[in-house]
C-alpha cells in the first residue's frame, strides 16, 4: 500500500463495504467483534448476523476477540459463532490466538478503551511481515460533531471515554509503532436510516471527506516497507 501523510478524509468510504475488501481472502483478528454495545445481550445475539463480524466470516478465515462473555456464549449455545475467543483486548498477551495475522480490525473500539496503547502494544507483538490494522473511530472534528457542539445538542456515546482526530491519532500509533498509511472519513449502515437526509450528506462528505464523521485509518507497522 502506499503510504499517506497528508490531512484526513482522501475518501468518504462505505465502512463495511472497504473493510470486507480489504479483508477478504485473508487472516484476520477481529477486536471488539460483538457489536450493538447499546443493546441488552438477548438483543445481541439476536443480531449477531447484522454485524461486521458475520460478514467477514464469509469473506477470510476470522478470529474475534471480545469481552462480552454472556454474548459469545449465547452465540455458542445457538450455533451462530464458534471463532470468538472470551477476552481483554487490552491484554492480548493473555490470550492464545495462534499466529500472526495479516490484517487486525479495531473497528468503533478504540474510544472505549481505558488504556488503547496496550491494545496497540498487544497487536504489535501479533503482527507478521505486511500485516495491515484498520482503526475505525468516531472523528472530533466531524461536521455534525461540530454543528451540535456549537448547538449545544452534543452527547458522546455513553462508554466512549476519549475522542480522535488527525493528530492525536497519528501520535497515539507512532508512540506504539505504527504508521498511518491511509487516513479517511467513512460512513456506517446505520446512516442509511436518516432517509432522504442519507443521500444529500453522502454527496456532501463525498465533496468534503474531510468533514465526515468516523476516521477510517490503515496502519502498519512503522519498521515495515511501505
């Protein structure tokens, strides 16, 4: 992949559509790979086939990692999932996940997380030559972010307890080892449901990714050859 350096939102991407593209024929480890953090567990696992996990097990040969324990084993008990191991993925090192992988997806996690760098520190220790990580987050400076700051309407999600943007990501991913290579704005299926608004703020975002609402990165290993 070429590497990037330049400012945020090349490209206001589909979410899901690029990260099956990516991942596709492919090793993948899936953080965080629940999903529907706001839904009762029952609900969860009622949904489990709506979520980005379902459709990459179609795609590449996937493991997932999450914490949600009463989730996972609701998947198990149905026969939905068995490629989800329990756990931290803040403490990766405690988990037995095989081998290197040849992409991680850190998809709409990264702003729960207490302590990300030791996220970042586990991933690192798992990946091989070429290994690829794509970090999904909510972006600060995110034009409908902002109107609502501005309107005094803003309310971050209810775990969320940090906020990104070009910068400060950049900077959290050299501290761990990672270099950003790709650094868009994307949108997610749930933005679909704001009806014929969808259409008018795709355009807008497609004019003016810069301004889109989720930071879409692709890092890599900052000792690997671009």
């Amino acid at each position: 992949m070429r590497r990037e350096t330049g400012e945020v939102g090349q490209r206001f991407l589909d979410r899901d559509r690029e990260i099956l593209a990516l991942a596709s024929g492919r090793r993948v480890l899936h953080l965080g790979c629940v999903g529907h953090t706001d839904f009762a567990a029952a609900d969860r696992v009622r949904l489990a086939r709506e979520t980005l996990h379902w459709k990459l097990g179609a795609r590449a040969e996937t493991v997932g990692v999450d914490y949600a324990r009463e989730v996972v084993e609701g998947y198990r008990a149905e026969g939905i999932f068995d490629n989800i191991v329990i756990g931290d993925v803040e403490r990766l090192d405690d988990l037995d996940l095989g081998r290197d992988f040849d992409l991680v997806i850190v998809a709409d996690i990264i702003e729960h997380l207490s302590n990300p760098g030791a996220m970042l520190d586990g991933i690192r220790r798992l990946c091989g030559e070429g290994t690829r990580v794509i970090i999904t987050t909510p972006h600060a400076f995110g034009l409908a972010n902002v109107l609502r700051h501005v309107g005094g309407r803003f309310r971050d999600g209810a775990d969320h307890v940090m906020t990104f943007n070009q910068d400060n990501i950049r900077n959290l991913l050299a501290r761990h080892g990672f270099a950003i290579e790709r650094l868009d704005t994307c949108h997610q299926a749930q933005a679909r449901r704001h009806g014929a608004l969808f259409p008018l703020g795709r355009a807008l975002f497609t004019a003016l990714p810069r301004l889109g609402g989720t930071l879409f990165i692709v890092a890599s290993p900052s000792d690997a050859e671009a």
